[in-house]
C-alpha cells in the first residue's frame, strides 16, 4: 500500500530547483503551457513555482505568477459550492439523505425530486450526463433553470457514478433557495472574505484584473480569446454564476482555502468547517467506482482508503488534499488556451501526485 511509503518532506520536495520544480517545469514545457504549483500542510505554503507566461500573442510577455487569475472551470465546484453546501449542512438545513421532493417544492413530483443531495454531491443522482443547455432550453437563464429542474433522469438514483455538470447546477439552485440568496454571494461571505481570498470570485472580471489574467479559449459568437469571461458554456448562459463553474481565483488565495482545510485560521469561525470537511473526505459511494468522497474525486492511482482527494477543472486547473498525510497541493494552468491534447497536462498531474502524496 502506498500509504506506508514514507515520502520526501515538502520543504525538500518543493524547494527552488528541487524535485517538484524539476518534474513541472519539464512537464509544463512538454504540455505546451504555463503554469503555477504550490504545496503545503496545515501550516501553510512550503514549496511553490512557475514558469511560463500567460499565453499566446497579446499575453505572451506576461510571466506566470502566484498573483495570475485563473479560470477555476469545475474547481468552482469545490471553491464556492462545496462549502456553501457544507453550511447548510452543519446549520441543520440540507438534509443529506431525504429526497428532494421532501423538502424543494421546485422538484416536488419530477424526476429529481426523487434524488438526494447526497447523491447530487457524488454524482450518483442518474443525471443526464450532457449539459446540453442551449439545445435544449435556448438561451433564457429561467428557461434554463426551469429545464434543469424538471429534466428525465439518466439512470436510477444510487446506480453508477457518472461525473456530471448538471448534478452542480442542480445543487447550486437548490443551496439558492435553501439559503435565500445567490450562490456567489454565499461563497464570498462564508469563505472567501474570512479566509482572505481578496482575488477570489465569479466574472465577468473587472478591468483592474485585465494585466494578470490568464486566457482561456478563441469563442467564436465573441470573436475573441476569452479571458475574465467564464469559459464553461453552460456556466455562461447562467450569467457567470453557476454551481459547476464560473469561478476565477489566484494561487495564493487558493492556498489559503487549503490551508484551511487542514487547519483553519486562528479566530476564523467557518460555518462549513471540521465536521463537513471530515465527512466530505470519505468515501461516500460505497463500492461503486470510481470511488468519491463529497463533491472531492479520490485520486486516481491512489488506494480510496488512503484519502487522497483531487478535483480538476477543465481550463487546466487542479487542486489535491490529504488529511491522512496532512498535505495540499495545487497545479493551476491555462491548458485550453493552447490546445485539448491533455494528456500529456493527465501524465504531469499524475506524477506530480504521486510525487508529494505516494
């Protein structure tokens, strides 16, 4: 087993021109991108690095930099609607374990009120797997909505694990309600301003943001890259601010949030802290695969019961946890911007998993 295997200390491993800085700046080079790294354990950042600039033509003399914004694409997913989820939780407002319907007079008698929040959190809800929004709804955020909640399902709930966006959207509208105000509201008054996240939250970006923003990918209806405007679709046509996406944030914010997953500040009082953190990195899918904690991936390559948990975000993003090796680690890059070859950005993930947790 893995978990056995003593592993480097990370002042080692992310020191300036150590192993991590050895195996990314190679593997970023090789992945066609730039990128930022950090690592780090409940007492804060103990390596980190960059290299590369921020992309191509008008960006390209722009470094990289731990102040670089990112589009977190399904990162979002952990950032802003995870903890919000986890507030209700501990408040005694989300039920894990009740259908919908019970609770949510929106879904009362439709497919997904036959669903939990549970399973909304590990993908097990039979969703379909395709957003599909602007086919099948246009392009009205209400119609949208309305859509969303009275969608067929997939499959049985309970049945497989199958990752999709809607299962965040679905829970986003649901913590909306739940809570009584808008999700990117939530996120910021329950985690990014007492953690200090002061670069973190949904677009469209301000211009003072312009200079140190990475870019996603060319949108053909924009005619341009897009850069401080969500590159999810789906995201998009929910005006930015969505469960499954929309959230930008800088490695340095970011390492605060995981930091505080191991540890929260001194005086900070999280409404989504200890025992919602706890619960969320288990298992919680049983002997389905892929195994999946809260809204958290179990990383693959790794043994479920050694606690390793991972989520990525299409644009090129990603972030790890382990509360049994007491260590973080985040990767964030600009991957779309380039090209969707990412396997090449798969290896380098790996590796660098492998490298700070076994």
């Amino acid at each position: 087993m893995t978990g056995s295997v003593p592993l480097a200390p990370l002042a080692e491993l992310g020191a300036p021109g150590g192993p991590l800085e050895q195996l990314l700046v190679a593997g970023l080079r090789a992945a066609g991108t730039g990128g930022v790294w950090s690592v780090g354990d409940a007492g804060g950042v103990r390596g980190r690095g960059r290299t590369g600039v921020l992309g191509q033509g008008p960006y390209g003399g722009r470094p990289m930099g731990h102040d670089t914004v990112f589009d977190l694409a399904s990162v979002t997913k952990i950032v802003a609607l995870w903890p919000c989820a986890g507030a209700l939780r501990q408040a005694g407002r989300l039920p894990l374990d009740r259908p919908l319907g019970d609770y949510w007079p929106s879904v009362a008698g439709r497919p997904a009120g036959s669903v939990t929040a549970r399973q909304l959190l590990t993908h097990t809800a039979g969703l379909p797997l395709r957003t599909r929004f602007a086919e099948l709804y246009g392009t009205d955020p209400a119609a949208i909505r309305a859509g969303v909640l009275a969608a067929p399902l997939h499959r049985p709930p309970g049945a497989a694990v199958e990752y999709t966006d809607r299962a965040a959207v679905l829970l986003g509208h649901l913590v909306e309600f739940l809570a009584g105000a808008p999700l990117d509201e939530l996120a910021a008054r329950q985690t990014w301003r007492p953690l200090g996240m002061a670069d973190t939250r949904y677009g469209p970006l301000g211009p003072e943001f312009a200079g140190r923003t990475a870019p996603t990918e060319y949108e053909r209806t924009a005619d341009d890259v897009l850069c401080g405007t969500v590159h999810d679709p789906s995201a998009r046509l929910l005006g930015g601010v969505s469960g499954n996406a929309g959230a930008f944030s800088t490695a340095r914010d970011l390492e605060r949030f995981l930091t505080a997953l191991l540890a929260p500040p001194a005086g900070t009082a999280l409404p989504w802290g200890g025992p919602w953190i706890a619960e969320s990195l288990r298992v919680q899918t049983g002997g389905l695969a892929p195994a999946r904690g809260l809204s958290w991936l179990c990383a693959a390559g790794t043994d479920p019961a050694e606690g390793t948990f991972v989520h990525y975000g299409f644009t090129g993003t990603g972030i790890w946890i382990s509360r049994r090796r007491g260590r973080w680690a985040l990767l964030l890059t600009n991957k779309v911007h380039y090209d969707r070859d990412f396997r090449p950005l798969t290896d380098l993930r790996n590796a660098f998993r492998r490298a700070v947790f076994g």
